[in-house]
C-alpha cells in the first residue's frame, strides 16, 4: 500500500513533542514495528516493558492506518482503567496533534457489551422483575471493597435485599437509576455517578440474548445501539477481551467492520476469552428459568422442569468437588432432564403476535428474557453431556464442580484451549497486533503465542518444552499465520537501579503457610526499609498473617487488603513512605506506585496455580500426552507472568530503586527456577541477605 501520508516515525516525534515528552528507542523501535505490521498484514507480539510508551508506540500507527485505509482498527484492553485512559486521555490528544500531518481528525470511540448500557425499554416498562435468588449474593456483596470485609462491622439491614419494593436499598438504587435515564447521554454504566448493586442494574439493562433488537419500540433511541452506531464511524473503537472476544465467536456482528486488532493487556487475553465460553449451572438457574417459563407454557411443562432444577440441586450436594473426568453416578441423567426439559418449555413458549412488540412491549421482552433463560440453561446441559463423548485425553471441553460460600454448588464447563477458537475466528480475519509489558517466558514468546494459537516464530527457535498445542492443528493453520515478535525493551537501567534478592537460606513453603523463619525475614526487609513496601501474597490468609505480624513487631503503619477499597488502600500506600501494604491477585498487576513509598517489593512464594485447579491441571495433562512439559508450559508459564507482573511493580519511572525480595528458595535451588528468572526483568540479583539489608538502609536513609 502506498500513500502520502507521512512515515509513522515523523507522526510518533509529532505526538511525543505536541504531549511534552521525550523520544524513546524502544517507543520507536514498536511503532514502527506496528505500522509494518498493519501494511503487510503479518502479526505481531511485542512485549514492551514500563515506561516505553506502548499506547502512543501503537496509537499512531494506528491512527496512521486508518486514515490512510478509510477502514477501523479495533483496540482491546483487560481494564476499564486502561480503557478510560486511552478513550479520555490519549486518543483525544493524539487527534489534536496529528491533524496537521493526517490532513483530518481521527475519530474514535468506545464499545462495551450490551449489558453494560441501561436499557430504555426495561426503564420504561414498569414492574421490577422478582428478583433473581443469585442476586440476593450480589447484592449482599454490592458494600465490600475488594476482598471482603466482615458483617460485623455493618449495620444490619432494614429490608430484605430479595425486597425490591421503594423502601429497600435495592427499590431506592433502582429509583436512582431511573433518575439517572432522564439525564444521561451514554447510558453507560461506568458513567453512572456512584455504583449501584449488580441487583439493581439487572432491572434496568439487557443481555444480548434479552434484547428485543429492531422490535423493540425504543430502538431508534438505545444507548447500546447508538454507541455501535458511532463505532461505525471511527477510525478507532476501544473495546475490552471480552466483548472481542464474544465477536470472534460468535456469527452476530458487534464491532464495527475492521481489518485489525491491537490487542493491549495481552497476557490477560487467552483467559479473558476462557472466562468468555465458560459456561455454568446450578440448581436454582435452572428453578429460575422454570419459574419465568411457567408464565408462558403449561404448568406441567413448567414442573417438570422445575423438578430437573431440584434434581440437579440434589445431586451436586452428593457430587464431589474439583474436575470431572466420569461422570457421578446419576449425573448423566440429571443433566439429561435439565436439557430435555429446558428444551421442552423453550419449544412450548408462544411466538410472538403480529404487532406485540409495539402493543404490548412487556410481553415481548418476558418472552424474550425467557427464552435466553431457557437457552442459557439448555446450551450448557448439552456443553457437559456433549463432552463425554470423547475419551478423556481427546476431550475438547472439561467439567468441574466448585462450591462458593453464597452460592453453593456451581457446575461449569470451559474449552481446554481457546487456541483453535482464536486461531480460526481472530488470527485468521484480521491483522492483529498484541502487547503487554509481559509477554515472554523463559525469555520467549512461545509459551503465550501456544495458547493464541499461533505456530511457533519465524523469528525465534521455539522451545518444544513450553510451545506444544493442547491440542491438534488443523490442517491449514501454520503456514499462513505468520507472526514475528518483539523485545522493545525498557528505558530502565535495570542492573543499576534494582536488586532481585532471593531468601536462599530459607525453606521452601509448603501448604501450610510461611515459616516463621520466613515471618523473620519479611520484618527484617520492612524494617530495613523503613516501610516503604509492597507485600505479594499468593492467599489472603497469608497476607493477614503478614499484616499481624507486622502489626505486632513494627511501628510503621500496615495496611491490608480487604480493610478498604483496593484504590484507597493503594492512595493511602503512596501518601505516606513509611507505609506497607499487603495483599493478593488485585496487587500483583496495576498498582502504580512510583517514588519512595515504594522502595521493596516482597512476593511470599512463587505465584503457582494450585494443583487441584480443575481447568490447568487438565491442561497440563493434555500438554503431556502430547510429548511436552504440562507443568512447565501451564503452571510455569502461569507462574512466570504472574511473577514478572508482580516483580515490575518496583520500577515505574527512571529514577526508582530498590529491592524485590522472594522468600521461596526454589527460584534458585529449583530444576525450573532459571526458567523463571528469565522471564524476569534483568535486575542485579543476590542470595547474600547482608548486602540487601545494606542496600534498603541506604534506600531508607537518603
């Protein structure tokens, strides 16, 4: 393709001056990158490490080829945090200082899921829906900041949450939101000043398979359908992995037409598609779904089913926990009735009269919503029976059973892999650029191109070990995706201004929590710190002992999650330097502290998956019966992201120092544990604990 549009080089040195930045080798080295991947078509991964300017490195090429093509590139991300930066912030500003040079200005918008936008029909419709008993859990949870937060120190409540009347918490969160219909102009849920319960949004928001589409009488005014309208006109969409996702998978366009893909927050990506297909029952959905039906068909239909819901409610009490690879006893038929019965109420509910949707909306949208109840119910029966077809190691889809202490007991199933899914519907229809700060394990980009489906690199050796498939290719897979990968690098001086300190002296962690030569150590470091540090926890029981710990031995102030909101917990961290914070998963990616609130990062053990996780554990058994390392390529590559996401929350711009300390020796007594400090930032790296506490008191001290 040939154009006069000027080369992304001059357009990135254009935006750097125009935002008051600086140029970066490793910021050039990527956008150029990505604007010859988006003119040859030829995909790209590139793990571009903090404070490389990644967003505006595939921004402008982005905004390049759009302008020059006529067409849309899509942007996804795993957070809205990132997603409102690139939408409020960066895109806004790009257009501004590129006009000149594009000769327009590049347009952009932002695109969720259905059921992230309020509904105008369910607004308008009147009665509150009965209330769903799951909802009762979301309910309940609405108050707690991440992580949890006792009862005890909540008032009791004056109604019950199942009571949706206008005295109840969740009448008047429903009476604020129709407030809110009157006045907003997005009706976008990430809008809505001060959240509301996952109750009370349900009452006024719809699925994709609720929405009653070109039917419904509020059509020409739907907030979800004029965002996809202005999508349609953008020269670039911000959506998220998941709504992505369910457009690749899915026949039913939702993003606007486009020819490629940039794909930000990648590492996060192959299980945000997972999280996607995975599919779940539980006794009281199928109730539920009964029980909407009941208004439409025949009681006796209605029953039956109800009866399989009690069934399946039964049963799951009397089933074990974790991966099904047989069948319970009596389970085959349990689902079996859920099935048969779901799809004989879907089957009994009327079609729909001539001019309903306009006479009488409420009736059209009870059919509706029921039918997608019904689907719901019946497309997941048939997902678990049907992958009892095959034998276990040639099984496509796995089942397991988990209990969660407000819901009871849930059945799901969930692809083993995603990697054929992303292959045949992402890969294979549109250019697609993918990024992250963490993208190589064992210092290649195998282990995640697997679980993308992409073949090994033209550009790199791959390693047999971490890059087997879970499962077979197709026939026409390899040869036309071509992908080359890329290490941008990092503006930091890693060696200079970091220590990797690994507690070799230490005994390696075992099931029942920290040593208390480990509790030793980790009050050392905090001591020799001055505070000043972040804790990484791989459990909450073990960053409460952490914080009790600390409590008692230390005069600097402890914070730990779950006693706030993560953002006011990370707010106060940053506020005073002599704070530190311990937490789990929620800290170990996002938190941006930089300066000398944080000058030690300690991770307790190596961020393992546990070995009974029903999904990992089977995928590790399909990596070896295929001739690979299954705990290598599934727990390690888990492992080494995670512990490369949680290690680079140390360094956030050029002048941070310090330390991070791991208290699990196997990451230098283990077969596997060079693999791992490969996919580490290169910091200096130590075992000798007496010139780290040396290092800190320094850090402390200046």
């Amino acid at each position: 393709m040939t154009d006069s549009l000027p080369p992304v080089s001059d357009l990135l040195s254009t935006a750097v001056e125009s935002l008051g930045g600086s140029e970066r080798l490793g910021q050039v080295r990527m956008a150029e990158a990505v604007g010859n991947a988006l003119a040859t078509g030829e995909h790209l991964a590139v793990q571009a490490g903090t404070g490389t300017g990644k967003s505006l490195a595939y921004l402008v090429p982005s905004l390049r080829h759009a302008v020059a093509t006529g067409g849309t590139v899509v942007v996804s991300t795993a957070t809205i945090a990132l997603q409102n930066q690139l939408v409020d912030r960066d895109l806004p500003r790009l257009a501004a200082a590129l006009k000149p040079q594009l000769g327009v200005r590049p347009s952009h918008a932002i695109l969720k899921g259905r059921g992230n936008y309020l509904c105008l029909h369910r607004v308008s419709s009147g009665p509150v829906d009965e209330v769903d008993p799951e909802d009762v859990v979301s309910e309940e949870l609405f108050d707690l900041p991440i992580g949890g937060e006792s009862t005890a120190s909540r008032a009791p409540r004056e109604s019950s949450p199942r009571d949706s009347g206008p005295g109840s918490r969740l009448g008047q969160e429903i009476a604020r939101l129709h407030d809110w219909a009157q006045d907003t102009e997005s009706g976008d849920r990430d809008d809505l000043p001060r959240g509301v319960s996952d109750a009370a949004w349900r009452q006024v928001s719809v699925t994709s398979r609720e929405c009653l589409g070109q039917l419904c009488p509020e059509f020409s005014e739907c907030f979800a359908e004029l965002a996809r309208q202005e999508a349609g006109r953008a020269d670039v969409v911000v959506t998220n992995h998941a709504l992505l996702a369910i457009d690749a998978m899915t026949d039913v366009s939702i993003l606007p037409d486009h020819d490629a893909v940039v794909i930000d927050e990648a590492h996060e990506l192959s299980d945000r598609v997972t999280g996607v297909t995975t599919a779940e029952l539980t006794g009281a959905a199928v109730i539920q779904a009964a029980r909407r039906a009941a208004k439409l068909v025949d009681q006796q239909t209605a029953d039956r089913m109800v009866a399989a819901g009690e069934g399946l409610a039964g049963l799951l009490e009397l089933c074990p926990e974790g991966r099904w690879d047989l069948l319970p006893e009596g389970a085959d038929l349990a689902l079996a009735a859920v099935r048969h019965t779901a799809e004989n109420c879907r089957s009994a509910v009327p079609g729909p009269k001539p001019g309903e949707a306009a006479g009488d909306p409420q009736g059209a949208s009870d059919r509706q919503k029921t039918l997608a109840a019904l689907d719901e119910v019946a497309d997941a029966a048939d997902r678990m029976l049907s992958s009892y077809e095959r034998a276990v190691t040639e099984r496509l889809e796995i089942v397991w059973m988990t209990e969660e202490d407000r819901r009871g007991r849930i059945l799901r199933v969930a692809p083993l892999s995603v990697a054929g899914l992303l292959r045949a519907r992402l890969f294979s229809e549109s250019t697609v650029v993918l990024t992250s700060a963490t993208l190589t394990t064992g210092g290649k980009f195998d282990g995640l191109a697997a679980t993308w489906g992409l073949p090994p690199a033209s550009s790199a050796r791959p390693d047999p070990a971490t890059a087997v498939a879970l499962e077979p290719p197709s026939d026409d897979d390899a040869s036309s995706l071509r992908w080359t990968g890329l290490d941008a690098g990092s503006p930091f001086d890693y060696r200079r201004n970091g220590i990797l300190y690994v507690a070799s002296h230490l005994p390696a962690p075992g099931r029942e929590g920290a040593s208390p030569e480990a509790g030793d150590e980790l009050v050392d470091l905090v001591t020799a710190a001055g505070g000043r540090t972040l804790g990484l926890f791989s459990s909450m029981r073990g960053a409460r002992a952490a914080a009790e710990l600390l409590r008692e031995r230390l005069d600097t102030p402890v914070l730990c999650q779950g006693e706030d909101s993560t953002a006011n917990l990370v707010t106060q961290f940053a506020a005073d330097e002599e704070t530190t914070l311990v937490g789990t998963l929620s800290l170990w990616q996002g938190v941006d502290v930089p300066g000398r609130s944080l000058s030690l990062v300690v991770i307790d053990r190596i961020p393992f998956p546990r070995p009974d996780d029903p999904l990992l554990s089977a995928r590790q058994r399909a990596v070896g019966a295929r001739g690979g390392n299954g705990f290598l390529a599934v727990a390690g590559n888990h492992a080494a992201l995670l512990l490369a996401q949680g290690v680079g929350r140390l360094l956030r711009r050029t002048d941070d120092r310090g330390v991070v300390a791991i208290l699990d020796s196997r990451l230098v007594t283990a077969r596997y544990g060079g693999y791992l400090r490969a996919s580490l930032p290169p910091f200096w790296q130590t075992t000798d604990r007496d010139v780290v506490i040396g290092a800190l008191e320094r850090l402390r001290d200046g």
